[in-house]
C-alpha cells in the first residue's frame, strides 16, 4: 500500500515538474521566439513608402498597404507557419536542415555516406507508418530513382541555410538601426547623422557579446520586453484608431489591394519589397523551435508546447501586430506627409515618444536574438550532417537541448552586422537586402514543407501540390519585387549566399569523395589477423583508439601506422563517431559494439552515434563510458555464447576468427537486429552498409527487421553456473577479458587520427581541381580539427598522416 502510494506521489511530482517545465519554456519563448515578428512595425510602412509610391490625400495608397500587410500576416505567418509547417518539425526541431532529415528518414535521398540499416532501428528515427505499411508513392519513387534529385534537395537546402545566414546578420541591422531613428524627431538632421551610426553599432557589439551567456540566462529578461512591446504597440495602435480613424477597419478588405494595384501598377509592385517586412520572423519563429526542447518533456507536454506556440501568435502576438498596423494606417490617413516623414515614431503621441523610444530599442535587441538563435541552431545542423567545416558548439544549457553558442560564427556575424549598417546607412537598403533573404528561405521552406505533406503526412499528391502553388505563388510574387532592388541593397543576400553556399558544398563533396576513398583503400581483416610477433610488429600497453568514417574493415590510416611504426596497443578499438539524420538519440543507444577478429585478438568496433543536437562528450567522460560499454558487450557476448552452447549451436570462435562480429547495442537493455527472410531464422545481426547503393539494395533485399532484446546482468556473481565445465572455461575467459581491458584503461590510451591532406586526381577539371586543392584544404587548416572537435588532449593524440587522392 505505501509503495504503490509512493510510486503515485513520485509520478504525480514528476508531472508537475514537466508542467512547470512546459509553462518556463512558454514564458521564455516569448521573447526569442516571437521576438522578430514583434518588432516588424518599426520599419514596415517607412520602407514601402521610401521611394516607389507616394502617400496621396485619396488614401488609397495607405488604405492598400494596409490590406496587403493584414492578409499576408494572415496567410503566412498565421495559416502558413503556424498551422502547418510547426507540425513539421523533426521531433521538437525546426529549420530547413530538420525538414530535410524528416524527408530523408522516409525516402532515400540522403548523401550521408556511412549509414546503416541499423540507425532506422533507432527511437527518434521516428516515422508515421511502420514499414510494411509505407506508401509508395510515384514521387517518392521518382525521388529515389534519379540520383541528380538528391543532389538537387541538398542545394535547395543549402541555399534555404545559406540565406538564413544572411537574414542573421541583416535583422540586427535593419531592426537595431529602425529603433535608433526614433531619434531623429527630437535632433536636427547635421546632429541626428553623427549619432544613429555610432550608437547603432555600439547596441550591435553589446548584443552580440552577450551571446555567450545562452538563451535561458537572457530568455527571463527578454520575455518582458517583448510582452510590455507587444502592449505598447497595439495600445498605441488602439488609441490612433479610436483618435484618427475609427473606420480604418475597410482597410482589411482584400478589394484594396486590387485598387492600390490598379492605380499604382509597376510602382506598386515593386513596393511590396517593403510591405514584405511585415512577416520577418516567421521562419525564425521555425527556426527557433529546437531552442525550447526539453529533452524530459514527454510526448503530451510537447503537444501542449506546440498548443502554446499557436495560442500565444493566434491570441497575442497576431492581434498585437495587426492593431499597430492599422493605428499607422489611421495616423497618415489623417496625416499626408511626405515620404521621408513616414514611419512608426511619427504616429507615436510626444508624452509616449521618449519611453516607446527605450522599449522598442530593447525590443530591437530582443527581435535580434530571434534570428541569431535560429543562425546557431541551424548552422549546428548542417555541420552534423557532414555540409559545414567544423566550428565550436558550446551548448549554454544542461536541460534544454538546443540551446547552443558559436563563437565563431557569433563574431563573424557582429562584424558583418557592422559594416552593413555603416554601409547601407539607411533602412530602405537594408529593407531591401533582408526583404529578399527571408523570402528566399520561405521559398524553401514551402517546397520542402509540401515533401513532407506528400512523403512524410502520406497525403494526396494533389493536396501538396494545391500547398505549393497557393502560398507559393504568394511568395514568389513577393520575391519578384525584392529582385527588382537588386542594385539598391538586395544584392547582398545573393552575393553571401553563393559564398556560403559555394564553401558548404566544397565541404561536402570533399568530405564524401574522401569517405569514397577511404572505402576504396581500407585493409582486410586477414591482413590485420596476420599482424603478430613473426612480422616484428609487437603489443604495447594500453588502449589504442583508432578513428575512422568506415563502420567496418580496417581503415588505411591504420594500415600506414603499423607499417611506420611496427606497434599497436593490447587493445584496439576502431572507433566511428557519426552523425545520423535525428535531433538527437538516447544514450542508451548511441554504441554500437562488436568484435573484430577472435576474443584473443582484443580488437573491437565501437560505432558511436550522435543526432544533429546532441552534445558531444568532453573526451574524459568519453573514455570511460567506452570502456564500460565494452566491458558490457564482453559480458553481453559470453552470455550469448553460453547459451549457444547450451543450445547445440554453432560454435562462435569458428565463424569469428575470420570475420567481424554482429554489432550490438549496448545499453540498459542490448538487443541486435535479425532479418526475417525465414520464419525462426537465427539472429545475423546488423547489417553495415558503405554506401547508398548498397542501402537501397539492402532495404529491397530486406524489407522487414525485428529486434531481438536480450537481457542480462551486470553484476560478476551472476556469472555461476551450476556443474558446466564449458561455462566455467567461458567464465574463466571471460575474467581473463575484462583484466586485460582494466590493465590496458590503468595503462592509458591513445587516440589515433588521420591528418589528411587532400588533392585532386590528375585529369580533373579545373573546377574540381580548384574546390579541392585550394577550397577544401584552406578550410581544412583554417577550421577546427578533428582533434579539436573530439576534444582530444595533445599528449594522447598519434596523427597519421594520409594524403587522399579523390
């Protein structure tokens, strides 16, 4: 009685917990989330009003902005992004990388190269249907029959990634540099000239040294901010409606916007490269999903999550926005100034100018760091998945997963950021330039969005096809207006998205050409077998860690230590550390262990797996949950071997000796998948793959898997058994197993790395020759190392090196 009521306290507690978890994260939110969106009034109507079309005494001009500004808030923000593609997210992550790993989980189209059908056995590879019920449709047919489409998404992707780089840098200036102008009222224009630039930049250079400290250290502060922004805004929007213009509401009329078309034509459409503006922030508000993801959170609090994400825009931040809007609107109506003159400030009452002045620069802050997140999180991404040279990822937080810090990439922007407000100077040329790079990434997001109706939601082909041209159409008739600034600030985006899309592929290609040789060029087991003292090659104390990309055979990088260096250690771990296609995968899954060659020869394979958010562990902690991983499948193994003994089976030490292993999962719970091509067919394990060829192949030659889970003890005691002399032996070896392992960890460990020097093949063309000899290798030595990455301390590191010739 008192334990089952405890066991209901505890649960009860523990729900409580998550409840307080969810309601933390939602108040947090609010500022980095919706902080962007929010900010949006500063510099909308002063940008559609800068140079294209002028305010009128008719009033439809302003009558027709307005009607455009409602509906594509409406359209976009609301029905777009929240309603649909916030259900896309990749388990609580969001961006154009974490709909391109959702796409690739349930079609074939991924060019990571060491995947396994093993990885698909992982929990967070999560798909709708189970695989004897997938949908085969013609488009994902079509997808995985033509190999030049896979290469395709992957550009598609990259210049979705490359774009919202640049929206990083550009939101800080136009948000931070529209809040400042508010100074412009109470200063003459020789003194107001001196001071926006320089006050601007300093606001730029604090914001981004703050960066560091994490979103859960600032996310209390900006929360306010944004909320007491949010009602400063509509209560300023509520009072010039009421003051001006009561009947501003006609605006809302879709008939406006054909009106301020027909009267204005050319001149009009190219102003809505202003009116654009209005919906900054709302792939941002996408993009930042990951930074609010408890790892703890269970599945129905995630759903309360997203229910909060919907409620918080649909009641809050929508009708905060659409009330300032229109109290613009009803001020000018009433107020036919001169373009220049037109802006938010001017519609601000003079006793509110100074405080509203405070808050919207604070709010320009917190608006900024919306999109800086979203530039972290996603760039994080795309270097786990093998498309970016390596950076630092500091995560800032222990319980929230994606909260993370890139100093590199944080310092980079602060100096861009700073010279684009030095050199556009004034909002119309920043508009311009942000105004293209946020259309260009809702562009993919709606492509890549109506895939995952299609492939992943299993929905008519119609129906994402009907998402496509509707919201589509939309944005492409938006971002045909921002080509027309080209020359005056739009070229920007275009030119920092080829630059970091041309370094993005280099990186990826290279890294899959050296993977392809890697393959071509790795040893055999017997080779490694042969290796004793007849050859002069001895053991050495210790633990060598020997890391590769393969997850199976001997990597040449070995093969070239042994032949300069005539040694390796007692005990030899190849070790695979890879990224695969899911935010993150639970520890008790991550190792993959089995054994190469026979249980004398103490060699291992331990492929350690990692999903795109995941922090990878500081190389103390590392070493020794490896060793306890493989002292576990020692265990694991022996157990497996006494009961194929006990059972008549086939004898382990013959089929091993010559061969590696099935691999197993180690953790609570060790489990090795078998394939049934046969009812009762025995275990073969899993099955290692080198490339998409043959993961296609596999996948066709094995449509269905099962897991087999086999529990077992830890503990040493369990070990006896009653009266088995074979048992006895197996226990004897394995004593001897786990000593040797315990001496060689007392011992030390090396780690052992390929320092790798890239060229390209005589004969290539000029353009591969540039992007791999010059390309790849400049960002090789001038990113971070392998070494660095794996945190690997300098007086255990052996580097070998390697020249590849792809």
């Amino acid at each position: 009685m008192d334990l089952n009521l405890g066991k209901c306290c505890g649960s009860r507690s523990s729900k409580k917990e998550s409840w307080r978890s969810v309601l933390l994260l939602a108040y947090q939110s609010l500022g980095v989330v919706y902080g962007d969106l929010s900010i949006s009034p500063l510099y909308v109507f002063k940008s559609t009003f800068a140079e294209d079309i002028q305010h009128s005494e008719t009033n439809e001009e302003i009558y027709g902005v307005m009607s455009f500004v409602f509906w594509t808030l409406t359209l976009v923000p609301l029905l777009k992004y929240v309603f649909i593609v916030l259900r896309a997210d990749d388990n609580g992550e969001g961006g154009t990388f974490a709909l391109y790993s959702l796409i690739c989980r349930h079609v074939k189209v991924s060019l990571l190269p060491n995947r396994q059908v093993s990885d698909e056995a992982l929990s967070t590879y999560k798909l709708e249907h189970p695989p004897e019920k997938n949908h085969d449709s013609c488009v994902k047919r079509y997808l995985e029959k033509h190999k030049w489409l896979h290469t395709a998404l992957l550009l598609l992707v990259l210049l979705g990634t490359c774009m919202v780089i640049g929206d990083g840098l550009l939101t800080p200036a136009i948000s931070v540099f529209s809040a400042v102008s508010g100074l412009e009222l109470n200063m003459s224009k020789e003194h107001h000239q001196y001071a926006v630039i320089p006050i601007t930049c300093f606001i730029l250079v604090c914001l981004f040294s703050l960066q560091h400290f994490g979103t859960h250290r600032v996310g209390f502060v900006f929360a306010p901010i944004v909320l007491t922004w949010l009602l400063c805004i509509s209560g300023i929007g509520l009072y010039n409606i009421i003051q001006w213009n009561p009947h501003i509401y006609k605006a809302l009329s879709p008939t406006y916007m054909f009106m301020f078309l027909r009267k204005t034509r050319v001149s009009g459409w190219m102003s809505l490269g202003g009116i654009l503006l209005c919906i900054t922030g709302a792939e941002a508000m996408f993009a930042d999903l990951g930074h609010f993801n408890y790892a703890a959170i269970q599945a129905s609090l995630n759903l309360a999550w997203m229910l909060y994400l919907l409620i918080a825009f649909t009641f809050l931040v929508y009708p905060a926005l659409i009330l300032a809007y229109m109290g613009q609107a009803a001020y000018l109506s009433r107020h036919h100034h001169s373009a220049h003159a037109i802006g938010f400030y001017v519609s601000v009452p003079k006793c509110l100018h100074w405080p509203v002045l405070a808050v919207a620069i604070l709010a320009s802050v917190v608006g900024s760091q919306a999109i800086i997140s979203g530039t972290f999180s996603i760039i994080n991404q795309s270097q786990s998945l093998g498309c970016f040279p390596r950076v630092k990822v500091i995560h800032t937080s222990d319980k929230i997963h994606g909260q993370i810090y890139i100093p590199e990439i944080n310092w980079m922007l602060m100096i861009l950021c700073i010279a684009v407000t030095i050199g556009f100077r004034d909002v119309k040329h920043l508009g311009n330039a942000s105004g293209l790079a946020v259309m260009a990434v809702m562009l993919v997001t709606t492509c890549l969005t109506s895939l995952v109706i299609v492939l992943c939601w299993h929905k008519p082909p119609i129906l994402a096809l009907a998402f496509l041209l509707f919201f589509g159409s939309i944005e492409l008739l938006y971002f045909s207006a921002s080509l027309t600034k080209f020359r005056e600030g739009a070229w920007l985006p275009i030119l920092l998205s080829l630059i970091f899309m041309t370094i993005m592929f280099v990186w990826h290609y290279t890294t899959i050409k050296k993977y392809e040789f890697d393959l071509q060029n790795k040893v055999s087991l017997e080779w490694l077998l042969a290796l004793g003292p007849s050859l002069g090659i001895t053991r050495v104390p210790g633990i060598g860690l020997v890391f590769t990309d393969l997850t199976s055979g001997i990597p040449a990088n070995f093969s070239r230590f042994v032949t300069n260096l005539p040694a390796f250690h007692r005990v030899l771990v190849f070790v695979c550390v890879k990224s695969v296609p899911v935010p993150f995968v639970p520890p008790a899954e991550r190792y993959l262990v089995g054994r190469v060659g026979p249980v004398d020869h103490r060699s291992y394979r331990c492929i350690v797996r990692y999903g795109y958010r995941d922090v990878h562990q500081d190389v103390d902690s590392f070493e020794t949950e490896l060793v306890s991983k493989l002292a576990d499948f020692i265990r694991y193994d022996w157990h497996k071997r006494t009961q194929q003994e006990e059972d008549n089976a086939r004898s382990v030490h013959s089929n091993e000796s010559s061969s590696e292993s099935r691999l197993a999962v180690i953790g609570t719970v060790a489990y090795e998948i078998e394939d049934n091509l046969q009812p009762e067919s025995v275990s073969i394990g899993f099955s290692t793959v080198e490339s998409m060829e043959d993961v296609i192949q596999m996948a066709e030659a094995a449509p269905t898997a099962t897991i087999r889970r086999v529990r077992f003890a830890l503990e040493e005691n369990s070990y006896e058994d009653e009266g088995s002399s074979s048992s006895a032996e197996a226990e004897a070896e394995l004593r001897s197993e786990l000593r040797d392992l315990l001496a060689a960890q007392e011992a030390g460990t090396a780690f052992i790395l390929g320092h790798s020097h890239v060229k390209a093949k005589q004969g290539s063309s000029v353009m591969k020759r540039l992007a791999v000899n010059f390309g790849y290798n400049f960002l090789r030595r001038n990113c971070r190392g392998p070494d660095v990455a794996l945190k690997v301390p300098p007086v255990s590191l052996l580097e070998v090196g390697m020249v590849y010739v792809v």
